[in-house]
C-alpha cells in the first residue's frame, strides 16, 4: 500500500513538471485573435471581392460628375469636393481590396492555391492603376505591412504603375501552376471559376496600362505583342463587369444607381451634356438613348409660372456668356431634365420629375415615352451591371493606338467595331423588361447611327478630328463607367465639345482629387496638395481642359 501511494505521488509530480515546462507562461499573442495567416483564402478573396465592388462604384462616380456623364454640383472645382468625399473609397482600396488580396497572395502561395493567388494580383492591380489615376503619387510599398510602419510613404505613380504591370504578368504566370484546388464559382463573383477568362482580363489590363501610358511612356512593341497574341477582351461574354440582382433582402442586390433612383428619392441629376450628346448632335438619336435614360415626365414647367421657375429655375436665365452657341444649357428638349455643369442650385421638389437611369445599365425601366415617375417595381427591378471593361472598350482603345502610335489594326474598322459591339450589348440588355409594344431601334436607325459616325471620320481633316470621334463614341459607350471616360479626358481632352462650368470663373479642372482627410490626418508622412490641378504621372497633356 505504502509503495502505490508513493507512486501515485510521483506521478504526479511528474505531470506537473511536465505540465509546467511544456507550458508558455509568457504569452505574447492573443489566442482568441485571428492573424492574416489563419484567413480562409477563397472566403477572403470573395472579400477582397466584395469590396472591390464598393471601390470601383465610388471611383466611377467621381468619374462620371467631372466628365459631364452626371452632376458635378461645385460650382466651381476648388469646392466641388471636400477631402473627407473620399474616405470611404481609401478605405474600401487599403483596408479592403488592398489587404485582403496581399493576404490571400501570401496564404494562398503557401498553400499552392496559385489560382486564387493569380485573380487576387488582377484585382490589386486594377485596385492600383485605379488609385494612381484618382490620386496620383500614392502608398505602396510599405503599406499593408500589418505590423510596422503606421505611416507609409507615397511612391511615384510610375512606379506604382510598373508594380501593378508586373502583377499582371505573374498573375498569368500563377494561373497556369497546378494548383491544390481549383478557383470554383463559389469563389469568384466575376467568371464563376473560369480562369480562361481571368487571363483574358489580364491582358487585357496590360493593354490598358500601356494605352494610359501613351504620352509618357508609349511602347508600341508591347501593344503589339498583345495584339498579335490575340487573348484580349473581344467577345462580349468575355466583359468584365459586377452583376447585380433583384433581391431586396440584406444584402440588398439590386444595382446601386437603380436603388438611388428608383425607391422614391429621384436619385441624382444626369448631365445635360451628355444627354444631349445622345440627343442632338447627330442628325438622328443616339440608337442608345432610350435605354440609358428614362424620362419620368415628358414636359418641362411652364417657366411664366411660380411653380415652373421653383422646379425647374434654370428656365428663367439666360445661357451665360461664356457658353458657345452650340453648347447646351438648361435643357435639351422632349423632357429630358437633368443639370448643368457645376449648377449648385438647391434642391427643388423635382425627384418624381428628372431623367434618371434606364434599362441599360442599372436595371431600370426602358423609356417608350411613359413619362410616369419611376418605381421599385418598373424595367428589370434593378438587375442592372456595372461595366469596368467590356468588347467595345477594347476596340475604342485599340482604334486609339492604331491612330497614333500605328499599332497594328485599322482605327475607322476598330471604331466600327466598337460601336457595333456597344450599341448591340445595349439593345440585347434585359429584353426581357422591355414593353410588349415598345418601339425599340431597328436596323435601320443602327446603321444610320452608324454611317454617320463613319462618314464624319472619314471626312474628318486631322487625325486630332479622327481622334475626337473615337473618344466620343468610347465615352457614349462608357456609360456606367466613370474610371475609363476621366482617364481618357485628361489624355485626350475629348470629347472637345464638353460643356463648360455654369460658373464663368470655375477654377483649374481637376487633373486629380485631393488626397482623403484621413490619410492626411492619419499619415505623417502625407501633405495635402495645394490643389486639383496636381496631374497624375501619365497626364502630359498640355490642351487646356475645363
């Protein structure tokens, strides 16, 4: 008995020794906190997924108000926008897109998920191409660091542009590694686990860096290269784009500018300018017209009225003196209401009122002359796309680069294409949604548009004629799309018809936005910039833009 009771205890004392030394007492880590290194990769990547979608709605919108596709309100540009408007869009880049793709790049080599590693380099290098356009000189290279450095420094957006390119090329490289386990639909948002398509896409974002890059860095061989490898954004099902839904249930899926406009507080102005672009400027409507605009009412106020001046005020002025002849101002007849440029009235009783988004392509509702108020119910119900890069954008640039840089392909044929490819995406969006009775564009009214556009360019008496064409048909064809049409503003200054600020001192154009207060705030090592005419690296225009 004396002996059990003796080994009991030495038992004992052996697992507490045992226990003591094979214990840390000096815990440093948190083990209730997650690290990078435990993420899930494919349920991260659909993160960094999700939060690209916000990113890229935000850069759209700035975008499209600066290039006349919608409001800029200002008046003038020094205020049309405070620091703190893009907060939100730092944020979605840096603490989403931008983190959750290094950490999947980091966990998914480890674990030889090369294919979600590859579609993570793309979304990170859209992210960045992106952010330099908007910005300029922004952080790169210590930032996301997790540990460290709370205050990165801005790295040159050429050299930012170059890490971006070579993310491109290894991401074609890593998609074709065997991988532990395939990209399947559940993780990809995009192609629904097609990598075929991914690696189009990143050609095709390679193309578009060099085509950014044109005044300050062209490299014909490269776009050649690409050109001649022919694995580029040219069928339609190949489009890069964010598909929305018609649930309204948390999350609610339906496309962002169908829920501003269509759920009763009328949603933002359209532009004047580019509705009039559609309208009148051809000898016969844009075939597109109806589809990217639904009027609500077909009228505009009686301006000798009380209630006509309140809704619409700019009946009651004169076009300011600074305004061509052909420039529009106020409106642009049968209806179609909208702003001017840099018109920073107040805030009329007019939602039920002003033109709004259409069938094409928020989801909306087709305009067969309705003129009723718009509702949750009408068109497609909001099961619209957001278009980041599509056939018809590919054919524009590819048009662009043959006029100048002489890369291989025919502009007036590329131009052809283009228009060809946009005006039958359009047509061909959500039929479904369009009325029984509807009178929708026929062949004829396409191939009218069409001659037109091709007659003008042939005809056109300089290749700074031809180009002004090509960059109008791309920016008609980009609506939705604010990124593409204010980088190709600033590289080109087309469309050259663009219509001026309401206000006739407005100040320097804004060749890019101010840094975001948050990051001034936050980052010592960031200034804020003296102003908007700060150009972005590949922006040597010298054509004066307003």
């Amino acid at each position: 008995m004396k002996n059990i009771k003796l080994n009991i205890i030495y038992l004992i004392s052996f697992l507490f020794i045992v226990s003591c030394d094979s214990t840390n007492l000096d815990l440093r880590d948190d083990p209730n906190g997650a690290a990078p290194s435990d993420a899930d990769v494919a349920l991260l990547l659909n993160g960094a997924m999700t939060n690209f979608i916000s990113f890229n709605q935000s850069a759209t919108d700035f975008g499209m108000q600066v290039s006349r596709m919608t409001q800029m309100s200002g008046p003038v540009y020094d205020n049309a926008y405070a620091p703190t408007s893009f907060n939100a869009l730092w944020s979605n880049a840096y603490a989403g897109v931008l983190a959750d793709t290094k950490t999947v790049i980091a966990n998914g080599t480890e674990a030889s998920l090369f294919q979600h590693v590859a579609v993570a380099k793309i979304l990170q290098s859209y992210t960045l191409t992106t952010l330099v356009d908007t910005f300029g000189d922004v952080p790169y290279s210590e930032t996301i660091l997790f540990t460290g450095n709370l205050n990165p420094k801005l790295d040159d957006g050429a050299d930012v542009y170059a890490a971006a390119l070579q993310l491109l090329t290894d991401a074609i490289i890593d998609i074709d590694k065997a991988s532990l386990k395939d990209l399947n639909s559940g993780d990809d948002i995009f192609y629904g686990g097609s990598t075929a398509k991914w690696t189009t896409l990143a050609k095709t974002l390679q193309l578009r860096i060099y085509n950014n890059m044109r005044l300050s860095n062209p490299n014909t061989a490269a776009i050649n290269a690409l050109i001649a490898d022919g694995d580029l954004i040219l069928n339609p099902s190949d489009a890069f784009e964010i598909k929305y839904g018609t649930s309204d249930n948390d999350p609610d899926q339906r496309h962002f500018k169908f829920t501003d406009s269509y759920l009763g507080s009328g949603g933002e102005y359209i532009a004047t300018y580019f509705m009039n672009l559609l309208k009148n400027i051809k000898s016969v409507e844009d075939p597109r017209l109806r589809y990217y605009i639904y009027r609500q009412t077909l009228d505009y106020p009686d301006p000798e009225t009380a209630e006509g001046l309140f809704t619409l005020p700019c009946l009651g002025e004169s076009k300011p003196n600074h305004f061509a002849f052909n420039d529009p101002f106020c409106n642009v007849g049968d209806g179609y209401w909208g702003r001017d440029h840099g018109d920073a009235a107040g805030g009329p009783p007019d939602t039920d009122k002003i033109s709004t988004w259409g069938l094409y392509p928020a989801g909306g509702k087709y305009d067969n002359s309705q003129g009723t108020p718009a509702a949750a119910s009408d068109g497609a119900k909001g099961a619209g796309i957001h278009p980041i890069w599509n056939a018809a954008s590919t054919k524009f640039l590819l048009a662009e680069s043959a006029l100048l840089l002489g890369t291989t392909g025919n502009a007036l044929t590329l131009l052809e294409e283009g228009i060809t490819a946009s005006i039958n995406k359009v047509t061909t969006f959500n039929v479904d949604a369009i009325p029984k009775d509807a009178t929708i564009p026929d062949a004829a009214d396409i191939t009218a548009y069409i001659d037109e556009v091709k007659s003008n360019y042939t005809t056109a008496a300089s290749n700074t004629d031809k180009l002004n064409i090509i960059i109008t048909e791309s920016f008609i064809s980009n609506w939705g799309n604010g990124v593409e049409v204010y980088n190709a503003y600033r590289r080109t200054s087309m469309p050259n018809n663009m219509q001026p600020v309401k206000s006739a001192t407005p100040g320097k154009f804004i060749r890019s936005f101010l840094y975001p207060g948050d990051l001034v705030n936050l980052n010592s090592n960031v200034n804020s910039k003296p102003d908007n005419d700060v150009r972005v690296f590949w922006d040597l225009n010298t054509d004066i833009i307003e």
